[in-house]
C-alpha cells in the first residue's frame, strides 16, 4: 500500500483540500482507512459495515474526477455513517439483531454526501434503535472509547463517535433523538453538532422519532464538523421540516459579537434522582472563565423547562415501538425494547398527540432565555464516561434512571427541535473526556458555530488524541 502524503491524523478540511490539490489520492486515503479500521475493529468495534470493496471502487472513480478537474466539497474523502441511515446495497440493522434485507436507494443524507463526492467506508455501530447513552447489544458486542477500552464511548452514535476519535475516520454522521450525537461527542473529546430539526433530512422518514431525532455530525474541530454539515444539509420533498438554508463554514470562520451566555446547571423535572459530579461541574466552570476572558458576558440562569419532561416518553416509546414494527425477528429484541414497545402503545395515541401540541407553548416558555441571553452553556451530560457493562443486565425502569442520571441535560432540546453543539470542556484526573453543550434558539446554527470556533482557537482541541489513534495500523487501539 502507498503511504499517503498528508497526516494519517488530518481532518476533514486538510484532506479535502489535499485531495483537490492533489497531494494525495482518494484510493491511498481510503486503503489507509480501511488498514486502520481493520487493525481497530478487535479493541474498539466501532464498525457494524465495512465497505472495503465498495469504498475503494469509489475511491477510485473519485481520483478519475479529481483528475478530470472536477471538484466538489467532500470528493475522495472517506467517511463513515451511523447504522441507522440507508446505504444502497447495504442492510440498516440499526442496532438490532436478526437478517436485514439491504436497502435499494440511499438515505438524502447519505445522498447528498455521495453528491458533495465522499467515499463511504462504512457503517457504524449503535445500540438498539438508538435508545441508550452506551453503544452495546448482543446484536454486535461493545463499542469502547479509544480515550480507555473500559468505558463506553457513549451512544446512540457510538461507533461514529468512537470512529472519529480514534483517527479511523475524519468525520461522520450521527443522529441525536436525546444527545445521542452530542453525548458521545462528550465523552470522546469531539465536536458533536445537533442541529436544526430538518437541516439533515432524515428521509425516507419524513421525521424521525416524531421529531425528536435529528441527524448532526461529529468531527474533531468546528471546521470540519461545518464542512459536513454545509455537505449533507438541505431537504428531501417529503420532509416534514424545511429551515431556512445557512452556511455553516461561513459561520465558522466569523467571530462572533460580545454575547451575553446564560450558565446553566439546573436540570429539567423527570422524578428520578440525579445530581451534577463535581468533577463535571468544575470543567464547565472553567470553560465558562474561558468565555469571559473572550469577552463574552456570562451569568448564572436556568432555562424555564416546566413540564417538558411529560412529553418526551410519549414521542420516544411511539417511535421505538414504530421502529419495532420492522424489525425482522422482534423475539430478538432487547427486553427493554420490548417494554419501551408496549409503553409505546399505550401512549402512542391521545398523549402523543398533545404531546406535540404541547411544543409551540414549551418554545414559548423555554424560549423566553432569549429575550435576554444570546446562548445557553451547560454541562453535556452529569458524569464522565460510564463503564462499559454499567447498565447491562438491568431492567427497563433502572436503565431509564441511570441513563437520566448520566445524562439530564441534552434531551430537552431535542423536544424543541432547536440546535445545540457539544464542544470538548477537558478531562477528568483520570485523562476520560467531558463536554460542555451551547445552546440556541431556533436557526442559531452559525451563531453556535462561529462561538465554538471562537473557543477552539483559544482551547486546541485538536492537540489532544487517545494514544495510538491515527497512527498507521495501530491507529485506534485504545488507551
């Protein structure tokens, strides 16, 4: 195999640009990916799907363009996306176990990053149906965090989180139905974007989890998570959401004015024990210190949550027990599946419909922050990373208040359908990241973006890598 020309650890930026430039080649990038996972994939399992053969006849139609002249966003640059979008040839398990049928078209998000001329390496793992902050199952083993192989990298886009930190991938797309882009972006040391309800499509579904879940991406620096965003962003004519088109890398290269950031570590009702760890706390401290020495205004205050909490389980249970539905052998569903399902049946007519009701009047009253704060900070998530196995073997009444416990802070914007992106706060004494969330008001994407941008120049995140990670055929072997 050719070594490439530029760093195993590039971004997506550098690649992209290398690529037009023609320093390097689609097929040298995409063979050095595929080396790295394999050697990866034993320690990390980051992948369900890999497209070696597939990838690498991409590859080299993308360098017969590149050659030709044509340029475009993405083109030669392997990525990887989460195992609930369609990949046409490909079966979307979604975490689940049993025989899939493969798809016959891709997803739109999947589309358009064909469009902006990417290379699909593969598809990465998650738990099932996206339900829970950790990537395991018996459907496909344990994901881990490359930062250390004893913790999960968090979930539900584990293995696009894990993936990415460990080098295998520059870049690649999740989805977030209660942070699940934004919570292993935390606990990864990654930039994890959800963002507006309908800037990714989610077609063929013309909303996903009756709105709850978005799809976003997870990259290493707030230019290369735009980048992708800016490449698979815009609608399908069946979706159901349709916001108005921004330029995520414009945002991201503007500074953005003096702001006035509400510090929030207070938690929305859901009547089951949780508590902020100090160490979390203190990260978000600091990088709230960060934001005033930028000049930014920062002050104490909590959003307005009120009884959103009511309206979230009837949304997510309907969307599980619709997702259920298709599901090959539902006698392999997890118990917890099985039980979300009934749940979802229960509350799937009535209580959902007021539900969704119920979600122009919370923008209202969660929304009234904006009047006086530009952006919301709090904590990601309530704990560092868990270990993994933490939550195996528990019933689905005590795994709903240990992942609450964890992870409190991410899912009420994803009942309001409002933006939010996950930017790396540090590490706990023991070297496991933590994250910080920005919050926005409806559209806020390149106001979020051009903030976290602002941080980054200051905080350099891109220094810190787990041992090992994008280093030639060891790239990925954990901490």
């Amino acid at each position: 195999m050719s070594v490439p020309s530029v760093s195993t650890r590039a971004g997506l930026v550098e690649m992209a640009t290398a690529l037009a430039e023609g320093a390097v080649s689609a097929r040298q990038l995409t063979e050095d990916a595929l080396v790295r996972i394999q050697a990866a994939q034993p320690s990390l399992n980051a992948f369900r799907i890999v497209r070696a053969e597939a990838a690498l006849a991409e590859a080299d139609a993308a360098d017969r363009r590149l050659a030709a002249g044509e340029r475009l966003p993405l083109l030669g640059v392997p990525l990887a996306v989460k195992d609930d979008m369609d990949v046409a040839g490909e079966p979307t398990s979604f975490g689940c176990a049993g025989e899939f049928p493969p798809k016959s078209a891709d997803s739109e998000a999947v589309r358009r990053l064909r469009a902006a001329g990417a290379v699909v390496l593969g598809k990465t793992q998650t738990p099932e149906l996206g339900q829970w902050p950790f990537t395991e199952g018996p459907a496909f083993g344990d994901t881990r965090n490359p930062w250390n192989p004893d913790y999960t990298p968090g979930g539900s886009s584990g293995g696009s989180a894990a993936a990415v930190a460990a080098g295998l991938v520059p870049a690649a797309l999740g989805s977030d139905g209660a942070g699940s882009v934004r919570i292993p972006a935390a606990w990864t040391h990654l930039v994890g974007v959800k963002p507006q309800r309908g800037r990714i499509s989610t077609w063929p579904e013309p909303e996903s989890f009756h709105g709850l879940t978005v799809n976003g991406v997870l990259a290493r620096t707030v230019a290369d998570a735009a980048l992708l965003l800016d490449a698979a962003g815009g609608p399908d004519p069946g979706d159901l959401h349709r916001p108005p088109q921004v330029s995520a890398v414009e945002a991201a290269r503007r500074t953005p004015r003096r702001l006035r950031i509400a510090l929030s570590f207070g938690m929305a009702f859901t009547a089951t024990a949780k508590s902020l760890d100090p160490v979390v706390r203190s990260a978000v401290e600091r990088l709230a210190g960060r934001l005033e020495a930028l000049g930014h205004e920062v002050v104490p205050e909590d959003p307005r949550y009120g009884p959103i909490g009511l309206t979230f389980t009837p949304r997510a249970t309907a969307g599980v027990r619709d997702l259920a539905s298709r599901v090959p052998d539902p006698a392999l569903l997890d118990p917890r599946t099985r039980e979300a399902v009934r749940t979802g049946r229960l509350l799937g007519g009535l209580p959902l419909r007021i539900s969704r009701r119920a979600e122009g009047a919370l923008r209202r009253r969660v929304g009234e922050i904006f009047g006086r704060f530009d952006v919301v900070l709090t904590p990601t998530t309530a704990t560092p990373p868990l270990r993994i196995g933490a939550l195996a073997g528990l019933g689905a009444l005590d795994t709903d208040r240990a992942m609450i416990a964890a992870c409190p802070y991410a899912w009420t914007w994803n009942v309001l359908g409002w933006p939010g992106i996950n930017i790396p706060a540090g590490f706990t004494p023991d070297g496991l990241p933590l994250g910080a969330q920005l919050l926005g008001q409806g559209h806020s994407e390149p106001l979020l973006l051009s903030l976290a941008a602002q941080v980054e120049a200051e905080e350099a995140w891109g220094r810190h890598w787990p041992e090992g990670a994008g280093v030639g055929a060891a790239a990925g072997a954990g901490a």
